[in-house]
C-alpha cells in the first residue's frame, strides 16, 4: 500500500557475531513492589524461588542460553557465542525475554505467594550486551556474583541491627559505613552469634541454571522399561567465580567434556 | 570492584530528539496462542477488550505516550516528539512497555476470560521506530489500520465462507483469491445478508486511545460539591486515516486546541 | 570462499530517511598546522579561499548537497532530506566527503599558496548528524554561523592588541576576558580606529555555497547562438541566521519558488 | 548559545571494547581513474609504491595500528585490541584515517608519477569492522590476501591473452571462463613461456606494513657512537594466510616473543 514506506524507518541492529550475548532483566522499582507486597527482609525466599521459576521458562524457551544467573530483583541470561536466535536482532532478543520473564513471574505468582494477592503488575527493564571473550563474559558473571554477596552481607548485618539490635535504619547505616567484610562477619559474630557462612547459600550465592542431562525412565514400544538422557535446566547455588564451576561444565564454553 | 570494567560494553542508542517514537507490540506466535485458548473467529471480543486493558495500564504509567492504536495480537504506543523518558534510550522504552503490557496482560485475563484458564504464559515483541515528522507518522497509524480493515474484511468472508457456507478452509482461500474491497462487501451482502458497514466499529477499525478532560464530581475541604477536570485514557473505535480525528484532537500534535 | 564469513560482522548504519543530513568537517591539529605554515593572523585569505575552492569541488561530486558553510578550518555540508545517496550510510558518506575535501585541498593547495610549500598532508575529520525538522537544521547553521562572528570577533581584537597594541598574548587575553560583543566593538573603535561593521564579510560571516541558475551562452547545432540555464555552486558571505536568505532561496527548503 | 541544543543529535558509536578494530579503505571509481592515469595493466608498480606509501604515512601516524595489508586500490589497516584512538568512535577512526591517507596519496603522487601529472583529486572509502577474536581478525586478512592471489592470478592470463596472444578482451574473458587455478597455471606456461611462481612477489602477495625494532647508530652526548633499537614500519610482500607469519611476529597478537 501507499503506506508502507514507513517500514523504512525501522532501524535494527544485528549484535555483532560469534560474541557472548548477555541479557540482563532488572525489576522496576522494586523497592517500592517489594514493600508493598510485604517481602521478608533482606530476603524472601518465596520470591527468590519465583525469580528462579521465571528463569526456568525463559531457558526453557530458549535453547541457545546456556547458563541464567540470578540474584534480587535481577537476572542475567547468556546466550551461546554462536546463537542465531532471531538473527540476533537486539530489540527481539530482549523484548521477547523480558515479556516471557514478565508473564510467567505474573503467572506463577499464586504458586509462591499464596496468601499473598498481587496488587499490581510488576515490570522488568531488560538490556542487551556483547561480551567478546570467554574471559570477559565470565568477569561479568562474576562482577553479578561479587555484587550479591558484598549486598547479601550489607543487608543481613542491616536488618539484624534493626531487627535484633534495635537500631534505627539510621544508625544501622552509621554503624555499617566503612565497615570492611571481616568487619562484618565479626559484627555478625559477636553480636548476634550469627555465622556468616552457615547462611542460606541461594542468598550468598544467588542462582545458577545450566542445562544437564539426566537419566529418565522410559516404556520403549515393546512395553520395556528404557532409560534415555535428558536435558533439564537444573538450578544451584554455588560458586562461579573461581575455575572449578567451569572445569565442571566445559560445555557452557563450548569446549568438549 | 575489579570486574566493573564489564560495563564499558554496554551500549545504547539514545534514539534521535524531536522525533515521533512509535513502540509497537506484537503478540508471538499468536496463531497458536488464540487457537489453544479457543478464541472466537475471526474476532473475539473478550481479547480485544483485554489487549484495550493491558494498553490502558500502559499508557497511565507512561505519561508522555500521546495516542495508542490496536488491532489484532498489536498495539501501537505514540510517544510525544518531545518525550524524554529514559533519556530515550531505545531498550528501556521497549522493554519496559513491553513488562507492563504482558504482566497486565496476564494479571487482567482473568477479568475478561473467566471461564477459560490461561494454560501458559503468553509473550509480546516490541521495536521502537523514529518518524520525523507528523505527516509521517500519521502515516505509520494510517498503515496499521488500513491493515487491520483489509485483514478484517477478509477473515469476515473468509468465516462466514467456511462456517455458514459449508466451505473447507482451502475452498474459502480460493474463493477470496483476487477478490477486490467491493467483490468482498457484494459477496458478503448477496450470500450472507451481510452489510459489512454494520459490522462492529471495533473490529472494522481497531481502538485509539487518547486522554481526555472529563469533568469530575469531588467534594471540597468545606464540604461542597465541586467539578473539576481529569485526565483520562479514553478508548474509540474511530476513523484515524482521515482529517476529521486530528483536527478534533489538536493537542496531539501539539498544536493549541 | 570459505573466508567470506567475514563480512556478516560489517555493520551498517543507514542514516533515517527524511531528515537533513548535515555533514561537518574539521582540520585536525591545525593550530599547529596553521602556524607550520605561517597563516596570517587571525584569518589567512588565501586558506579561506582554499577551503572554499575544496568545498566546491565536494558539493559538486554530491550532487544532493544543497547548502555548504565554511569557517576557520572547518566546513559544513546539508544534504537533501531526500537524500538516497550509499543509501545514506553513514560511513560511506562521511569518509568519501572528507576524502574528497581532503584530495581537493592538497590539490589545490599550490594555487592558493604558490610561495608556500605544502610541508605536510593535512587531515580532516568527519562526522554525521540527522536532523529532522527545517527548523533545527537552520539552528544547525545558526550555531556555526554565530561561532565563526563570536570567533572572529574575538581573533580581531585579540591580535590587534598583540600585533598593533604591543601587549603579550597572556595580557591580550585578560583584557578581553569577560568583554561582550559591544564591548569589543568599543575597543576596536577608540583604541585601533576600526570600525567592525567594515571588516570583510568573509571574514565575519563565513563563506555560503549554494547552487544557482546562471545562463550561458552555447552554440547549438545550427551555429546559432543560445542562452541555457546551468546549475553552478555560488559562493557567499551573506547572513543565514535571518529569515532574508532563506525567502531567497526557497528551493532549499523544498518549497516552489 | 540558544544554538547549542543541536549538539544533541550527534549520535557516536563507540566500537566494542577488546575487539580488533579493522580499517580498510578502497580507492572510489578506481576503474576510471586508473584508466585516466594510464596505469600499466595488470599491476602498476608505481601505483602499489604509492599506496604503500600513504599507507606508511598513516600507520605511522596512528600508533595503536599493529598491521597494514594493502593490494589493488585498498587497504586494510588493523588496530590493537587494545586501542583507545578517539575513545574508538567510529567516525573519528574512519574519517581521519581516510583523510591522512587520501592527503598523502595526493602529497606523494609527483614522486611516484612523476611523468604523469595528477589531473583530477583521487578519493577512498572507508568502514571499520569489530573482529571479536584473533582467530576471526585472520581470517579477515586470509579472506584479502586470497583475493589478492585471485586476482592477480586472473588479471595476468587476461591481460597477456589480449597483449600477447592477440584476444579481445571478450574473448580473453571466454576462455578464462569456468578455469581453475592450475589451468591458468598451466596457459601462462604453456601459452606464453611463464612461470607463475616467478611473478614479482607484490603482485602475488599484496603487501604487508609491520612494525619492526631496527638498530640505529647515534651519538651520544659524549660523542661516542651508539646503537640503540628504533622502531619503523616495514613492508613485506609476505604470506599472511599460513602460521609462519604469525609465529615470526608474536606480537602482533599480544603475545610475548
Ligand atoms: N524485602 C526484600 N526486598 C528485596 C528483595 N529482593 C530485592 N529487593 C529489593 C531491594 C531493593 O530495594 C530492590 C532492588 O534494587 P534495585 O537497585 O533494582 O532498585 P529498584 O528496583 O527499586 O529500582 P530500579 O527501577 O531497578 O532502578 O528490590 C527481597 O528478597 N526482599
Ligand atoms: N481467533 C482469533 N485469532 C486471532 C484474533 N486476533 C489475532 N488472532 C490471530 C490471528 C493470527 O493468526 C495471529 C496474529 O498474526 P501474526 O502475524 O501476529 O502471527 P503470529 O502471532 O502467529 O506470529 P508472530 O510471532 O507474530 O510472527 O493471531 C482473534 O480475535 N481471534
Ligand atoms: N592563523 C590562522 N589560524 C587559523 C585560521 N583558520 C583556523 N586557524 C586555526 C585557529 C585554531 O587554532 C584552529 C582551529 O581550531 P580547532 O578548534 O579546529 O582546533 P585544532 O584544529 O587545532 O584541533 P582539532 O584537531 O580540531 O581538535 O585553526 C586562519 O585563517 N589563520
Ligand atoms: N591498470 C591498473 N588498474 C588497477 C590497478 N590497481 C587497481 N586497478 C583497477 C582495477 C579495478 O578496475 C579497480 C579496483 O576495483 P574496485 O572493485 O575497487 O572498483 P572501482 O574502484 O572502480 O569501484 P568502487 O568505487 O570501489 O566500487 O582499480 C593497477 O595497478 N593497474
Ligand atoms: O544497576 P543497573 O545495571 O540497573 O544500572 P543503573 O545504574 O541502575 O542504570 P540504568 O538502569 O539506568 O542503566
Ligand atoms: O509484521 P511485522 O511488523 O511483525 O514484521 P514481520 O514481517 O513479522 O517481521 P519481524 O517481526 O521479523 O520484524
Ligand atoms: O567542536 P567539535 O565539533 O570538534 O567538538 P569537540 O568538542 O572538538 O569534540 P569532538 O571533535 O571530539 O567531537
Ligand atoms: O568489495 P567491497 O568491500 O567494496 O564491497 P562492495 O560489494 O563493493 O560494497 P560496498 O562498497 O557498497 O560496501
Ligand atoms: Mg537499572
Ligand atoms: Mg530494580
Ligand atoms: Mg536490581
Ligand atoms: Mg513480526
Ligand atoms: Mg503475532
Ligand atoms: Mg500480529
Ligand atoms: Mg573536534
Ligand atoms: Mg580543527
Ligand atoms: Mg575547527
Ligand atoms: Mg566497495
Ligand atoms: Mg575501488
Ligand atoms: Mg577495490
């Protein structure tokens, strides 16, 4: 038609080939979602396992990420160095993750939160980056990593000041400015008896999803019991800093087991 | 920390200022979606009245959105040439959109398909396009409902063909193939008694969103009763092609009513 | 070849249709480019006119360029809003122009400067800017125009105070520091008896090329002789700013005359 | 000044971090220029000495280029990983490296032509490609240097056919139709005494600008002479495609010698 000239004006851009692509969805103002829906502080299990339930459909949905990390309001996606999806078009990539993460986060709500009616819809932004190295990519998982555990200590020393110690939030703070990590453990320590490594790992650690294989039993076609290989995305709670996470899963690079 | 470096990749296009931005939305694979939830055909009123929802949820969080227009598994946001929101950057404006549309999307489906479950979180794509001038972009809208008449005059026959006709779906292509805009409204007349200018507005020209005064009733500080006017989100099923729709709505354009 | 894979990582920017396309040029380093050389002080005549003369033979190679301004070491080109030349990328217009302007001024550069070696190729950036509305791409013009007179301005009593009124470069400076345009028309007048309205136009309005009918005569088959019209790039010192020029020259903007 | 705001279009993409950042530069119309200039056919030595030597004059104006690989009218320039030139933004690195090398094309051209006086200011192309790894940057210049090979390869049967064996250039093209490397090998031995491998190396290989350490005597400040180790850009007509090269040159990757 006549009109079609508009199409014109549409601008793509094709993410630069054989690059780690990292999706990265963080929830809008959550501050204020999570205050009103009455999350535990500094964590909320529930919500953390609804995050991980949404990461799980995204993955599922999309067969070229190879491993999802999450951690609070956020989660990261990395896309196989040699995906096709979509021709790696940016604006497909990530409005299509951020709307598959959004619906299945409203739609499993009820699952996590049962008492709990959810007031509003809750949104997520989401933004694209190309990641050239394997070294680059993974400073980049572990610049995530290191962001969850210095905050999950921040918060857990916060809230039991406040909580436990009867500080104000202001002088929770004043107490906390300057303090280094070993300070923190201390703190945790002596005054609340508290120690920092027996805490919860999926809040020191976030969440990890890789694709694994796994035996699954099957009935053949004779009516014989079969056992095949499947790949399920599996959620863990550990490391991925260090070497020993990826000595353990040389497929995510895309070198041979 | 050592790893922030990884923020250098990021990259972002600020999109071009004194520009039209036109975010448009649509449905993936909602061939299989509509059809797995039993949608109505061609049109089914409960999910247009949802999309008009999960639209109207949009366009109040985003203030600077002047005119929205839907049809189909689509929706089309205008922002204001002058908008700024998020500097303009092209992944917040799309992702977030695209957040806000799906979660209310999903939050809102059970209000218009009580009796019908959702079975699987659906998803939205979205792309942001700079238009230059008005004319432009008024054309941009005039595309989108010319296609949303020319695919509702089609799907109208093509229905009525296979349901009251007796057609196989084949047959009813093969029937339509060629026909012009009058053999379809002689055809849809002479074999079905159908005039095609009582169909639904609705159907026929999808729904525009534009905010409007109304006045409304408060009740002041000493207790009297008083008007005042409100902005609102207000929906129409209106001709946009033509003149008659921007000289009634001035503002849009930014001209003085 | 099984190398050519290489090609899918060019990434290519295709500048939006309809808007003005205005490139800038720029002499890199010609502080010290300009003093190798011994350019008088504050505006060389000769390089003014080289530039010019490269800018010509730019604007007559790019037949959609309908404007060029030049100052100092620097020289502006608008292309056409309906510009399609490369399909408007941006690389190739940008490095072809500054290949041409550069070729150009080495070129030419011993009819400007017969008595002065060239020691040195020159360089010139180059940059892309869409623009688009006529408004802003005439403020576009504005700005370079009203830097080149608050530059020239400030050169021409700068230099008379070093050159004429005996000061050091660093009191010369002081003694303008804070001046406004009055101010140095003041200075100029009662301390050096110039008057700046009498200054020449080339120096304080920058140079204007833009495309002209003028007539020529030619001799047609027969022997007689006829007048034709032919489009020649015109060069100027006129005023932009004000609405005189552009009255004058109602092709640019497109409109009929 | 009111003006300024038009700053605000200017877009500017900085290229990704730790990618190879390749330059190559292709001689405009050079089909006519060449022709014009009555360049020898197939390969003018002193056409390649002259790219050479703009080639030279860039590569040793931009320091963060660790390789250059010149054949025909182009040339491709590599920088480091590592560059920082211009923050890396595209348009500065195409456009000044354009401009030095058009600037010194023309500067140079008495000294390579000097018969041949310069009669219409030549212009180049530029874009530049981000390589994400070495691997990939390789194949980059294996996918030049083969085109190299086959063009020269074909343009030596061709134009000895037409000059020697006495062909029209129609028909010259006929019988080089559908050959593969060793029937042309085999027609330059059999047709016309030559032996392929024998053709001068530039025309085989294109030529490659390194930098390399080279000795230098000088005096030093007691009058002794001395050596100390400088370096230069070198040119060498020299295999790219194969690992010697690059085992010769460790550096050049980033690796220690
Ligand atoms: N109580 C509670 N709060 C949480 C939990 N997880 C995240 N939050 C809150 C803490 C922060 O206020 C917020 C996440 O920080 P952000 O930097 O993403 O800020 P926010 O989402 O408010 O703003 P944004 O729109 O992302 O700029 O969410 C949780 O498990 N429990
Ligand atoms: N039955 C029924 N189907 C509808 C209605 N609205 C939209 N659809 C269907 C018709 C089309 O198959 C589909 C919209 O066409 P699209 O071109 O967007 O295709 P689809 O979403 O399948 O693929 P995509 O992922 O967008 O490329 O949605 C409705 O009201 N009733
Ligand atoms: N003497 C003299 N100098 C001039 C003339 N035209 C321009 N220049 C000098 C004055 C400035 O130092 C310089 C232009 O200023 P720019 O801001 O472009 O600086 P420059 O080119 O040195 O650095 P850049 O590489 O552009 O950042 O050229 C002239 O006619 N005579
Ligand atoms: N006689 C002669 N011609 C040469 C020599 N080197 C390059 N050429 C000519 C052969 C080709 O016609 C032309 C290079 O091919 P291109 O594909 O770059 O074409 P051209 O520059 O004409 O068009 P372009 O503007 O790059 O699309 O230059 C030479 O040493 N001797
Ligand atoms: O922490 P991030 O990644 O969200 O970064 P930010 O500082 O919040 O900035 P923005 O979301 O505006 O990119
Ligand atoms: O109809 P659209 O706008 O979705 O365009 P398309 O032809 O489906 O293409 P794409 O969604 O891949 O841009
Ligand atoms: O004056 P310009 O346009 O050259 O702007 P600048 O401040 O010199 O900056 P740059 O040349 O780095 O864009
Ligand atoms: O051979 P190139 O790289 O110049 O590629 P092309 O096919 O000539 O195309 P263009 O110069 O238009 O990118
Ligand atoms: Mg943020
Ligand atoms: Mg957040
Ligand atoms: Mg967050
Ligand atoms: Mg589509
Ligand atoms: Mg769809
Ligand atoms: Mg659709
Ligand atoms: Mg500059
Ligand atoms: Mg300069
Ligand atoms: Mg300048
Ligand atoms: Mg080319
Ligand atoms: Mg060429
Ligand atoms: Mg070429």
């Amino acid at each position: 038609s006549k009109y079609t000239y508009v199409r014109d004006f549409e601008r793509e851009e094709r993410l630069l080939p054989s690059t780690w692509l990292v999706v990265r969805i963080d929830g809008q103002g959550f501050t204020g979602f999570t205050s009103k829906h009455e999350f535990t502080k500094p964590n909320d299990i529930r919500a953390l396992h609804l995050m991980n339930r949404a990461a799980k459909v995204v993955m599922e949905s999309m067969v070229e990420i190879v491993l999802a990390y999450g951690e609070s309001d956020e989660y990261s996606f990395v896309f196989s160095k040699k995906a096709k999806a979509y021709d790696r078009r940016a604006s497909k990539l990530t409005t299509l993750l951020v709307s598959k993460f959004t619906a299945a986060y409203v739609f499993y709500w009820r699952e996590f939160f049962p008492a709990t009616p959810l007031q509003f819809p809750p949104a997520f932004d989401g933004r694209v980056v190309a990641y050239p190295s394997d070294r680059i990519m993974r400073d980049y998982l572990c610049w995530r990593q290191a962001d969850c555990h210095i905050n999950n200590m921040y918060n857990t020393c916060f809230w039991l000041l406040v909580n436990q110690g009867g500080l104000s939030q202001r002088d929770a703070e004043k107490r906390l400015n300057g303090t280094l990590s070993r300070d923190k453990h201390e703190l945790l320590f002596s005054e609340f008896g508290v120690n920092y490594n027996n805490e919860q790992e999926i809040f020191k650690k976030g969440s990890v999803l890789v694709r694994e294989q796994v035996p699954i039993d099957l009935v053949d076609k004779d009516g014989n019991s079969v056992q095949r290989q499947k790949m399920v995305v599996q959620i863990q709670h550990c490391d991925i800093i260090g070497d020993a996470f990826w000595r353990e899963h040389p497929e995510i690079l895309g070198e041979k087991a």
